[in-house]
C-alpha cells in the first residue's frame, strides 16, 4: 500500500533528483544519423546564416516541419554553443516539462498523491525517457499537446470561476499554437477530434460555450499566422508541400515508406509505458467511469482525458504513416488517469514484475548480446554495450527489491522504483553511444577536418550524412542522391550533382577535396577514377580524400 503522508519536501526531492538523472548524461551519446544529424543542423545553419525564417537542411530549403524546435535550439546554441548537449537540451527540456505539467494537472484534479504518482511513472516510462534523449520533435510536440489538453481539463474542472476558466483555456490555446509551430496541424485535429468525441458521449454541450473559441482562435492565430504568412510569401512553394504533401498525402498515402499494419502502436505502447505495464494499463482497460454517463452535460475529466488517449491511438493506427514516437503524447495522459487510481487503490506493487522481467531479460541479454554482431554493427560494439545493459538490468532488479520489501513505506519505495527505473533506461539509452561509429557520422566528420583545411569541399556519393554536416558545421555535396532535400534540390539544382560523371569531372580538377560513400554503394563508385586515398573505413562508410 502507498502512504498517506507525501509531503512536499519529499515531492521537491524526488523532482530535483530526477532532474539530475534527467539532463546528466544528455551529451555522451554522439549525434545519430539521420534525425539527430537534420535537428540539429537546420538551427545550426540558422545561427550560422542568420536566416531563421527560412529553415535549410545542407543548404537546402526544408519545409517538413515548422519552425519553432530549431528557433529553440538556435537560441541555445546562440547561448551555450554548439554540442550533443545543446542540440538535445530543447527535446530534454519539453520532455521534463511535459512530466512537471502532468503533474500540475494530477495536483489540480486529485491531490498531492496523485500528482507525485503521475510524475513518477512519466518521467520514467522508457518511451518518454527514449523520446526525452533522443533529438526529434515527437517529444516537443507532447509537451504542447499535453500542456494543452490538460489547461482545457483544469479549466473546466470544480468551480475555478470565469476569468480563471478563461485563463486556463488561453494557456491551453497558446500551447496549442506552439504544438502547431512544432510539427504542423495534428496539434490541433488531435484536440478537436476529442472534444467533439467526448461531447457526443458525454453529451456536454456546455463544453464549447467555454472554450472561448474566438479569443482562443485569436490568439492561436496571433502566434502561428506571422511565420507562416511571412515563410510564404518568402518561399511561394511552401504552402503546397508543407499543407498538401507533409500533411494530406504523409496521412492518406505511402509517400514517406513508413506504413505498418492497423496493430503497429499496440507493442510501441505496451514497451513504452515500461516499467509500469499494470499501473499504466488499468485505467486504460478498466476505467472508473460508466460506459454510460452518470451526469450527462457535466464535465467529466477522466472521461476527457480517456477519450484522448484513444482517439489519438486510432488516429494514427488508422493512418498510412506510422513512427513509435507518434503515440508518445498518451504516455503522461495515461499517468495520471494511473495516478489517481494509485492514490484510490494503494496497488502499484505488480509492476515489480515488470521490473524483474526486463531487468532479466537485460542481464540475461548483455551476456549474448555480441550474437547480433553483423557487418554493420561489429561484435566490438556489442561488446562496449554490455556494461551499460548490465548496470540497466542490476538497478532494474534493485527497483524489484525496493517494490518488494515491505518494510520500506510505500512512498519510499515508490520513489526508488522511478529513480532506479529512471536510471535504468538512461543506461541503455545512453550505452547505445556504443554503437556511434555505425550510427552516426561523428567520425566521418573528425576524419575530415583532420585531413583537409576547412575551405576543401566534401562530396557525398548515394548518401548523405546529416550528422557530418553538423560536426564539420559546413554543407556536403550530394552525388546522386535527394532524400529528404529533394524538394530544396528541384528548387536550387545547381547545388547538387546529378550523376557520377558530373562529379568525376569536378573531381579531377580539383586539388584537395572528399568523399564520402556507404560501402553498400561502393560498387556502384568508380573509385580507380578518383586517384585519392582512403583515409577511413569503418563498419558502414568509406571517407577517400584527394590531397
């Protein structure tokens, strides 16, 4: 059972010493190709160009995604400089605060219990620790989206009164808008398709009377609008790929080759809320509230809140795009419909088992980990990993323990088990540095600036290095290859090459220069034609200079 008496000292202590675990070992791990390498680049550039209208990827016009995550990192690294820390530093920062405000809103309908409850399992879900740590917008648009949804529940929860009702709605359209500027109009079709769900079943038609629709709108627009209005009238081509192709077709069709069967979220799901499967799942399965509703036309947030998890699941279930990280803004909702269960229930002991299972399944692992050695990912990597599995699995077992011995108090043992299981997955997230040399282009990028002056140019042949780019903080050629730049590329063609004989004769006359190609596509590289020499070869990709 869990007790009763959780005071705020113990509260703050459990949020600061997360907080150090949290934003500890943000920089050990090199960048990885491809999303950390383009995140991090587009604000690099910014900062580099002065342009932090138009986002550029290797020079390119990159209209994928708005604008506000690289605003961010470009004003961090304007501060702090250029680093794995500061290019995760955003991500890290949303993810922490996505936990704080769960846990505002757990305080605000449930008490202090609940609050620390919900915080406690979202700040140490594996998927929530993996998203936090790893550079992607998934983690930024959580944060918004929850701040969001949870200022509407606040809102419309007890008797705040009406300036306070419409304060808390502003709040939650404001995050909303900047959901928007983060990755694009799911930030608000997600939102939308709830209310309308919920208000059918609750049949609380009050609801829109107190949304504040048009001064929510007003300022929704007063945030978003100016950098759209502006992006297009700067770039024309902007509002057909941004609305029509990253939007309609990425939903609709298998544009971007990221398609999965209607049942791709269910394992994303059930390993994401990890450690705390039953806590976590309960409330889902079984929710406290009737099928049927008690108080039709009263605001019910437990309702709310369930509807938004689900819609937001078959959303993007039904959807032909599909990434993990797409459901990661369930995670915190779910933790504090789990939250206020633990507090009702006292039940949060099962879960040691789910603690033990992966704690095993990690020990066990690192021993045969070097079994799923191949060519691209050498044994000598596995073997670097398995210090970091081991230590992830021996605390994931001490989280057992400190679930199973009674005579810890159910807060204390509460507390270990998220700062254990908080630890454990930032081992393995952390250990997967072990494998930079296959993931990322760090060392491409060190070779480089070792063998050549900053002013020689670098090719890339069928591929091209996003992490490299950010490392050397100069633009690479690409030599038969588009990508994601394909849309900047038929925008500015003269900045790519078209074909290896193309490139074979700006080669040739030139005194110093590199190249760089993965040894999949080394057969199709006429390397005799080169005269240059290779100065590394590693377990996916060649660098041959010409010096």
């Amino acid at each position: 059972m869990i007790a009763p008496d959780i005071s705020r000292r113990f509260t703050t202590a459990v949020i600061l010493l997360s907080a150090v675990l949290w934003f500890g070992l943000l920089g050990q791990r090199e960048l990885f190709d491809p999303d950390e390498g383009r995140y991090a680049g587009i604000p690099a550039a910014m900062v580099d160009t002065g342009d932090w209208l138009t986002p550029r990827l290797n020079d390119f016009k990159y209209f994928e995604k708005p604008v506000l995550q690289y605003w961010g990192t470009a004003a961090i690294f304007s501060v702090f400089g250029k680093s794995n820390t500061t290019a995760r530093l955003w991500t890290a920062l949303t993810g922490f605060a996505t936990a704080l405000f769960a846990m505002l809103v757990a305080f605000r309908l449930y008490g202090q219990r609940a609050a620390l409850y919900t915080f406690g399992l979202t700040i140490s879900y594996l998927m929530v620790v993996a998203f936090g740590h790893y550079l992607t917008l998934d983690m930024a648009l959580s944060a918004f989206l929850v701040m969001g949804i949870g200022s509407l529940v606040i809102a419309h929860s007890g008797q705040p009164g009406e300036s306070q009702t419409r304060n808390w709605m502003l709040l939650g359209w404001a995050a909303l808008a900047l959901a928007t500027l983060t990755k694009g109009l799911v930030a608000v079709v997600l939102p939308a398709a709830t209310v309308v769900v919920y208000s059918l079943w609750q049949r609380d038609w009050q609801l829109w009377k107190d949304l504040h629709i048009f001064k929510g709108l007003v300022l929704y627009l007063l945030i978003t609008a100016p950098w759209f209005i502006m992006v297009s009238i700067a770039n024309p081509e902007f509002a057909e790929f941004f609305f029509i192709h990253e939007h309609f077709n990425r939903y609709t069709s298998e544009v971007h080759s990221r398609e999965g069967p209607i049942y791709y979220f269910v394992p994303f799901l059930l390993l994401g809320v990890f450690p705390w499967v039953t806590t976590s799942l309960r409330p889902v399965l079984k929710p406290a509230f009737r099928w049927v509703p008690d108080k039709p036309g009263q605001f019910d947030p437990e309702r709310f809140m369930w509807t938004f998890a689900v819609v937001t699941f078959c959303f993007f279930s039904l959807g032909q795009s599909k990434l993990p990280g797409y459901i990661l803004p369930i995670l915190p909702v779910i933790a504090i419909l789990a939250g206020k269960q633990i507090k009702e229930t006292g039940r949060i002991r099962p879960d040691r088992w789910a603690m033990l299972i992966l704690g095993l399944v990690y020990l066990v692992g690192a021993f045969f980990v070097e079994r799923l050695a191949s060519g691209h990912y050498p044994a000598e990597q596995w073997a670097l990993y398995k210090p970091w599995l081991i230590g992830s699995g021996t605390l994931l077992l001490l989280g057992f323990l400190a679930l199973s011995v009674r005579k810890f108090s159910g807060r204390i043992a509460f507390a270990g088990a998220v700062l254990l299981s908080l630890s454990a997955a930032l081992l393995v997230v952390s250990g997967a540095g072990s494998l930079a040399e296959s993931r990322s282009s760090k060392v491409v990028a060190d070779v480089i600036m070792e063998s050549l002056p900053e002013d020689a140019p670098v090719f890339s042949f069928q591929y091209f290095p996003e992490a490299a780019v950010f490392y050397m903080g100069r633009n690479v050629t690409t030599v038969e290859y588009e990508g994601e730049m394909a849309m900047g590329i038929r925008l500015e063609p003269e900045k790519h090459i078209k074909s290896q004989d193309e490139f074979l004769t700006i080669w040739q006359n030139l005194e110093q220069a590199a190249v760089v190609v993965k040894l999949n596509r080394l057969k199709n590289l006429k390397v005799e034609a080169l005269n240059g020499r290779v100065v590394y070869k590693g377990p996916k990709t060649m660098v041959i200079i010409k010096s």
